[in-house]
C-alpha cells in the first residue's frame, strides 16, 4: 500500500489479520473473517456544518461495527455568547487527537466525525495517525450539502430538536462561518505524498463518489468500497 510510510517486517506480517481474534481478515483491510472487526483502518469525515456527517457516522458505525469519536460530544469551541474560543478549540482538538492516538495505536478501526476546516489541520492529524500506526488506511470522507434551500431545511429541523448533542442550536451567522472557513480537500496527500483516497459525500443531490485513482481500492472486501455501499444505502433509507 503507498501509504504505507515504514516497511516495518513484523507489522507487515502482521497486516491481513484481525487486532481482536487473530483470524484472517477479508483483503488487508477488510473486516475479520471471523468476527467482523476492522484492523488498521481510519474513516475522516469531514465537511462543514450541517452536511450529515454526524448522520452518515451513525449509520456507519452501526453497519461496520466500529466505535465512533464524535467532535460533537467533545467540549465546545464556543463561548456562552457564541463566539469561537481559539483556546477552547484548541482544547477540543486535543481531546480529539488523543482520543483518536489511542484507538490508531490499539489498531482497532474507527472513524472520526469531526469538520476539519482546513488543510492544515486536516494533513496534521493525518501525520499524527500515521505515527501512531504506520500502517493505518486512512480514508477521507468530504461531506458537503451545496444548497442552502435544504441547509435552512435542516437548521431548522435541528434547531427545533430538543436534545443537541453540540451546543444548542445553530445560528445562521455560525452556518455560513462555518461554510467560508472550510477549504475543500482537493487531491489532498498524506505525509508521504500519497494522494488520499476520497469519497466525495453531496447530500443535497444524494450522490457518493470516489475520487481516487486507486481501483483496486474497491475490490470487494476492502473498506472503501464497503463505506462506499454504506454511506449510499444511509443516504437512501429516507433521512432528510
Ligand atoms: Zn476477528
């Protein structure tokens, strides 16, 4: 695999099989023959406010199985007036690396739901996954919704809901915020300049894209093409 940034013997050895039974996984990151966990694997779900990724990580991780760290359940970055605190979102940015270092480490596979506004943090926390295990599969979910029709849709759906896992409700100033700091991952690349394998998430036209140039990568089997099925079947069970 190109991301593969040591040729560290010992863990090549052991790619291929499962971190919780030690029985043989379908493809190297395929989920175990035995007892469905996934090894070595890392979903990003990025992607500004209100694009579902929060939905899309439900979903996932109750069809894959696999635990979730939501930046949504983290301290929040906002201030009571509303405001980012950079020192909070530092804070928060924390949590999330150390959180996300354990389960990398432990080679358990996992996903991340958090926006990761820009490139920078984004290819940071691809170098911190990397170090922890040099023999991750990071995938990249981007997670957008491009019309602002059914955006105030869900603001308002979301707003109106009387449990919130983040800070209450969204203001529309922190949706559009939120939509001009984000930078959109284009052919983004690890620390070893490998392009990332993609897939390009539109909830408001419902379409699932892959955008690599690494086929084999959908082989059957191989976890990007199971979050490919996944994150396609989520988005046609009817939520809105
Ligand atoms: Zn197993």
């Amino acid at each position: 695999m190109p991301q593969h940034s040591s040729d560290n013997s010992q863990a090549s050895a052991r790619r291929g099989t499962c971190i919780a039974c030690g029985a043989a996984t379908k493809g190297p990151f395929g989920p175990c023959q035995a007892c469905g966990t996934y090894t070595d694997v890392a979903l990003v779900l990025s992607g500004p406010n209100l694009s579902l990724k929060t939905t899309i990580t439900h979903y996932l991780r109750r069809v894959l199985r696999m635990p979730a760290i939501e930046s949504g359940y983290l301290p929040s970055p906002f201030n009571t007036d509303g405001n980012l605190d950079a020192s909070k979102r530092s804070t928060r940015r924390q949590y999330l690396t150390s959180i996300s270092t354990f389960f990398a480490k432990l080679r358990l596979g996992f996903i991340v739901d958090a926006a990761f506004h820009s490139r920078k943090v984004r290819s940071d926390f691809y170098r911190i996954l990397l170090q922890a295990n040099p023999n991750i599969f990071i995938l990249l979910l981007y997670v957008h919704c491009d019309d602002p029709e059914v955006r105030n849709y869900r603001r308002t759906k979301r707003n109106s809901q009387v449990l919130n896992t983040e800070k209450g409700a969204i203001s529309r100033e922190e949706e559009e915020l939120s939509l001009r700091r984000y930078e959109i991952p284009d052919h983004e690349t690890l620390p070893n300049n490998t392009p990332i394998p993609t897939i390009d998430v539109d909830t408001a036209r419902m379409l699932v894209s892959w955008q690599s140039a690494q086929p084999s990568l959908l082989d059957d089997g191989h976890i990007a093409s199971r979050v490919i099925v996944s994150v396609r079947e989520a988005l046609h069970t009817g939520f809105s």
